[in-house]
C-alpha cells in the first residue's frame, strides 16, 4: 500500500551497550546531535563495571559477558553496534559482525589526534584510574598505529566520578575543569575517557579554551558515516 506503513524506511537501529547507567543519556544525546536518523536501543548490564578487574584484562567470563550482549542486539536486528564502556572497547577485536560494531572511543582517538597534529599532546580525562589508565594504553596504540607522536597525558577527576552519577552537571564541570587545569599547558586538546562525562563536554571547552573531545558525538558521527554515508 503506498504511502503507508509497510512503505516507510526504518530508522537504523544503533544498539547501545552499557555498564553503567550514566553512559546511556550521553549515548542517547550523542545519537541525536549526529545521527538524528538513527533509533537508539539500550542495552544494561549494570554490573560490568563492577565485575570489572582494577588492573589488568578482562577475564574470559567478562569478555565472553559481553559477547553475548552483542549477539543478543545482533538477534535483535541492530544496524550497528556502539560499546559504551572504555574497559570493553577491546570486546569488539575479538567478535565477528555483519554490521558496524564500534569501540567507545575509537573515533574519538581519531579526532584528538587531529587535533593534535599527529605530534603533540592530548588530556586523557578520567573520573577513576582504571578508566585512564586503560585510556592512555590504547591511545598510545592508536597514535602508534597511525604514525602519530601525540603523547597522552593521564589525569584523574575523582569528583567527577560521583557528579556524573548524580547527574549534577556544575559539580561535574568543576571537577573536570579543576583536574585540567594543572596540565594545560602545551596541550592540544582533551579527551573524555568515559560517556558519562560528555555533559561537561561544551562548557569545559570554553573554559579550558581548547577542544574537548567526547566519545559519544564522535561514535555516533562515526556510524552515521558508515551507515548513511554523511547525511543526517
């Protein structure tokens, strides 16, 4: 029947995977200031982050934790898939897809590291030191990977931990801009290590005077790209 609703072209399903609640509303958001075409569909294991070693890999039970969640939103016909998590972006070299499967960050890395000029130095903001550490690692593989020499500069915002949680965003900004600025000198640009502080992304960049990079809007700018080609 034209014009109804077997004629209409589906929204692309973008399955969002998360460990913690406070990763979902900057996914959501991020999704819809670069992809507003796409449909959101979240996914919570609210433990994943707590299961979760302090130091070291993923366990296998983790790991295989994870995979199943991907092929729960695969079964579930997701046009793409975006990990939400910085400690479970590995996940996604280990499993198969069909469609696109995105890291947290990957296109964030990508981003700061043109921001950097491939050789100077990028803030890698987190709110606990496994999310930075983890962070800086793979960065440092990433720049490796592209021939960059930026060089990743850890810091810790542990204010911001309990801020993104409670989603009070002036407290969350302050704890950012506070942990930043100590280290701003000579750097280029600062990364968000965790979705849950892409809120402060905006207002931290104006004060700081210099890019902020968040995971979300560049996932999402990522998927549209990949999926639609660059339009809206």
């Amino acid at each position: 029947m034209s014009g109804g609703t077997a004629d209409r072209v589906r929204a692309p399903r973008i399955a969002l995977i998360s460990a913690t609640p406070t990763a979902i509303a900057p996914a959501v958001a991020g999704l819809a200031e670069e992809f507003p075409a796409a449909e959101p569909w979240n996914l919570l294991d609210d433990r994943l982050l707590a299961d979760a070693p302090q130091d070291g890999p993923l366990p296998p039970a983790l790991v295989d934790r994870m995979g199943r969640l991907i092929g729960h939103a695969l079964a579930g016909g997701a046009d793409g898939v975006l990990l939400t998590c910085s400690l479970y972006g590995a996940v996604t070299e280990t499993v198969e897809t069909a469609v696109p499967l995105l890291p947290p960050d990957k296109a964030a890395f990508e981003q700061a590291l043109a921001l950097s000029s491939g050789g100077g130095r990028v803030l890698v903001l987190a709110s606990f030191e496994a999310a930075m550490r983890d962070s800086v690692t793979r960065f440092t593989a990433a720049a490796a990977a592209a021939g960059s020499t930026t060089e990743p500069v850890g810091v810790v915002a542990p204010a911001a931990f309990d801020a993104a949680r409670q989603e009070d965003l002036p407290a969350l900004f302050e704890a950012l801009r506070n942990a930043c600025l100590p280290h701003i000198a000579d750097a280029d640009a600062v990364l968000l290590a965790q979705y849950s502080l892409a809120p402060a992304a905006a207002p931290l960049s104006t004060a700081l005077g210099m890019p902020v990079v968040s995971g979300p809007r560049a996932a999402a700018a990522a998927l549209r790209s990949t999926l639609t080609g660059g339009s809206l």
